[in-house]
C-alpha cells in the first residue's frame, strides 16, 4: 500500500513539475514586454494613431490578457476605442512549436466612439483609407515576430457601448449597450467564417429633437440565414419586429413583419434631429462635384435584394383620426415595391370628422418613387361634418351659402388613380341638402384641375348671393339648382370659381329645348 503512494507521489510530483516548467516557459517565451513589443507597433502601423496598453499577461491557463487598452484619436489626446480587457486563449501544443494559434478571443467593455465632423468627415475614416490601401509586403526575420495562426472558433465581446456624434446635428446622436457572441473561424486566406452568432441588445438609444426612442432584443445568425426580435419604444408606444434575412452575403431576401398595438403616428412623423449647428462661412476651397448615381456594382446589389411582409397596427392617432386595423402588405423585387392590399378603418378627425375606410393597392420603383407610383384606392365615408376646409370656406364664400362653409354630410365614396405624378379622383360627398361630385386631378406638387357638380336643395338656392343668382343656372327633376364649378390652385390655397364653359354646355341644350317647346306651342295655337 505504501508502495503505490509513494508511485502516486512521484507522479504528482512529476505532473507538478511538467506544470511549473510549462508555466514558466510560456512566461519566458511569451513575456509582458516581448508581446507589447510584438502588438503595440503593429497596432500602430495598422491604425496609425497612438495605442496604449497598461498591462499584459500570459498564463496558462487564463491565456494572454491585455489590460486598459486604448486606441486615440487623431490628435493623441481623446480615446476613439478603449477597452478593459482583452483576452485571448492559444493552444499550448502548437506554442511548443513556436505557434500561437488562437483559439478564443474574448473583448470586455469596449467603448467606441464615433464622430461625423462639420465637414461631414468622420473620425475612423483615416483608419478605412489605411485598410483600404494594400499594405507593402515586407520580408521580416523570423527573430522579429512570433508566427501566429488564427483558428478562433469564439469571439466574445461583453457590455459593448457604442456612441455616435454628429456635431452638425444633421442626424441624431445614438447609444448602444450591447452583448455579441460568435462561433466561427478565420481560414488560411484571412477570410473569416462564422458558423453562428448573438447579438444581444440591451439598449440602442437614438436621441431625437422630439425625444428618445430605444429599442432592445436580439439578433441570431449562422451561415446563411439571420433572425431578429425586436422591440423599439417611444414614450408609451412600442413596435415589434420580427425578421429573417436570408442569403444575406450574396443574395438576400429578408422577411420583415412589423406589429403595434397603438401608435401615435403624428407624434413619430414629428421626430427629427436637433437643431443644426451654425454653418461656418463659405471656405475659398473648391466645389465639390455633385453626388455620382450608382454605380453598376451598387444596381446589381440592389437588384439581388428581395423584401417582403406586413404592418399590422391595431389603433393609430393621426390629426385626430383614431385609424383601426391598419394593414399593409408589401414587396420588394428588383427594385420594385408592392404594395397590396392596403385597408383600414378611421373615424373622427380635425378638419373631416368621419368614420369610413381605405383600401387599395400601390406600385412604384423605389428608386424614382414619384414617376413610378401607380396604383388605386376606395374611400368610403359615413356621416361627419367637415371644418376648416379651404376648398369649402371658398365655395361656401363663392355661393353666399353659409351652411357649405362647415357642411355637415350623410355619406361619400371616392375612387383615387395614381399615374403620371398625379392623383385623378371621381366621387361625391352628400347631405339632404346638397351633393358634391369633384372628378379631375391633383399634381403630386399639390396643384389642382377639378372640375365640380355642386346641387343644392331649394332650401339652399334661396341663400344663393345675388350676383351667383344673376346666373341662369339649370335644375334638375326635383328643382334642385346644379352650379357648375372648378377649382384650381393648391389644396393649402385653392381657387374656386363658376366653370363658365361647363354652364355654357348645361345652359345651351335647356335654352333650345325652351325655344322649341316654344315655338311648338305657338304652332299649336295658331292652328
């Protein structure tokens, strides 16, 4: 029994000393001051700008642990990437081999900063020319470096936070908390491979004039395919994505669903950025030329993306509408959007206060969305009253009759065609005491050509101005006075006026009827 302890002893002793003599040799071999000389000049030449590194230490266990790193900016002083430790983990087997084959690399507390200046410059852009730029290949003795092999399988980056400036304030400032974790590996030709990742946002932060929106989740990813769980807030409205892009190194087709249970759109419409920094005088530096159009490399990735999904809002406000059941389906295929069906419901309103809904369908390239847009729409509206109209304080000021200046209405539908950057519409709003059938255009520049068949009870005719009333008008069967009228201008100034050519073409056909009614009764008399 003795005997096997004392075997036991002199193994463990053995094993101890295999581990202390490795210890001491990675300690040797790898030193602080061996690998700040290995990393610090080619960190250097890599960035150009001064890196920083308070400590560094090797073990066997915890593998190399860099402390306090910091790469400056520009000027030397500000930090534009600091971190607090950097870990790799290599492979003992290969080192004795003089290889440092990394197998896990691990980042903890990142803090990026990443400013766009007021010429628009921003300040990693001097980082992207150098990599851009092909490095000279330099013949280097074995004695100045260390051959390293990347064969890492894991990249963890913990409490990642991001921050982004724009001092001209064009766009808004952003701050992101997040987690990242990647399974993968970098081949022999440098080109990296990711089997798998995780990207887990805690917090993204984009800090706007009209308030903070922040959105959390997670994202996976392997080879081929990446998914995301979103949900994005602003105050108490909240948005949740779900999406999956497939392909989405070569060819990507991305699949995104987007759901509310309540928005407030005029409150998300009215987001923007911060006020703008004051600009500095005109510089004596030329102009620069005008932004290029893409470039064929750029329209051929363009065309290999492909989108598609709905919108899905169960109640929305908008400029005192309450919308309900907002739906919207829509593709994305060469460039091309689809846009079918579009429904919803509504009621209330500022100027209209209705209940009704709007369903339709519309196309366009997303890349002259005002020349392409195609499509159609159905509006069908129940009783409401209309206040603060433009169009119907004029033809209420037009024709002297006060009750068109807010009219109150029992029912409308109207049929909207999109082309040749204009809206052509055909319908009618009525009461029981007038109808209202417009049928022409608006440009998407707001300008108007509607002609309009206004017909106003008798009960109304008699609040006809005197200088409208002058105008032989026509009646229909019922005695109701039809008032031809064009408006024109823009919908926040409209023009309206009695369309005198249609008036010409109603009156001409009455009067020859008259004068041949006439002429037959005083035939008929005669004989």
């Amino acid at each position: 029994m003795k005997k096997w302890i004392k075997i036991g002893i002199i193994v463990l002793g053995i094993f101890l000393l295999l581990f202390i003599g490795l210890n001491i040799f990675i300690k040797s071999y790898l030193s602080s001051e061996r690998l700040k000389a290995m990393i610090l000049p080619k960190a250097e030449a890599l960035t150009g700008r001064k890196v920083n590194l308070e400590d560094i230490s090797v073990s066997l266990f915890k593998g190399v642990v860099a402390r306090g790193l910091s790469v400056k900016e520009m000027d030397g002083q500000k930090d534009f990437l600091r971190m607090k430790e950097f870990v790799l983990d290599y492979r003992l087997l290969p080192l004795l081999k003089k290889e440092f084959v990394i197998s896990k690399i691990e980042l903890i507390s990142p803090f990026v900063t990443i400013v766009k200046d007021r010429q628009g410059k921003y300040n990693f852009s001097s980082i992207a020319d150098r990599f851009s730029q092909k490095a000279p290949e330099t013949s280097q003795p074995k004695s100045q470096g260390l051959p390293v092999s990347i064969v890492t399988d894991r990249v963890f980056i913990k409490d990642l936070q991001f921050k982004f400036v724009d001092e001209e304030k064009a766009l808004p400032d952003v701050l992101a908390a997040l987690d990242m974790v990647f399974m993968g590996s970098v081949g022999q030709d440098r080109t990296p491979r990711m089997k798998s990742g995780q990207i887990s946002i805690k917090e993204i932060k984009v800090i706007l004039k009209g308030g903070e929106i922040k959105t959390t989740g997670k994202i996976d990813m392997d080879e081929q395919t990446i998914r995301a769980n979103l949900k994005t807030a602003f105050g108490k409205d909240s948005l949740d994505l779900t999406a999956t892009v497939k392909d989405y190194l070569k060819a990507p087709e991305i699949t995104a669903n987007l759901y509310s249970k309540e928005l407030d759109l005029g409150k998300w419409m009215g987001l923007g950025g911060e006020e703008k920094a004051p600009k500095k005088p005109p510089s004596k530096e030329p102009v620069r030329p005008k932004e290029k159009a893409p470039s064929q490399a750029e329209s051929r990735a363009d065309m290999k993306l492909k989108a598609s999904g709905a919108i899905k809002v169960d109640v929305a406000k908008y400029q005192g509408y309450i919308i309900k059941g907002l739906n919207v389906t829509y593709q994305y295929v060469n460039g091309a959007v689809k846009i079918e069906p579009l429904g919803l419901q509504f009621s209330g309103g500022d100027v209209y206060n209705t209940e009704g809904n709007l369903g339709g369908k519309l196309h366009f390239n997303s890349a002259r969305i005002q020349e392409t847009l195609k499509g159609d729409a159905d509006l069908k509206l129940g009783k409401g009253v209309i206040k603060g109209s433009p169009i119907f304080e004029k033809i209420s000021s037009l024709t002297g009759i006060k009750a068109l200046k807010e009219p109150v209405l029992e029912e409308g539908s109207f049929r909207f065609d999109f082309k040749e950057e204009k809206v052509f519409l055909d319908g009618f709003i009525r009461s029981a005491l007038f109808r209202l059938s417009p049928k022409g255009y608006m440009g998407f520049d707001q300008k108007m050509d509607i002609p309009v068949g206004l017909k106003v009870a008798p009960e109304l005719s008699k609040s006809l101005s005197k200088e409208v009333a002058k105008t032989k008008f026509m009646t229909d069967e019922k005695g109701w006075t039809v008032i031809p009228l064009k408006i024109k201008g823009t919908t926040e100034k409209p023009d309206v006026n009695i369309d005198t050519e249609r008036l010409v073409k109603q009156i001409v056909p009455e009067l020859t009827r008259d004068i041949e009614k006439r002429l037959f009764q005083k035939k008929k008399s005669s004989k």
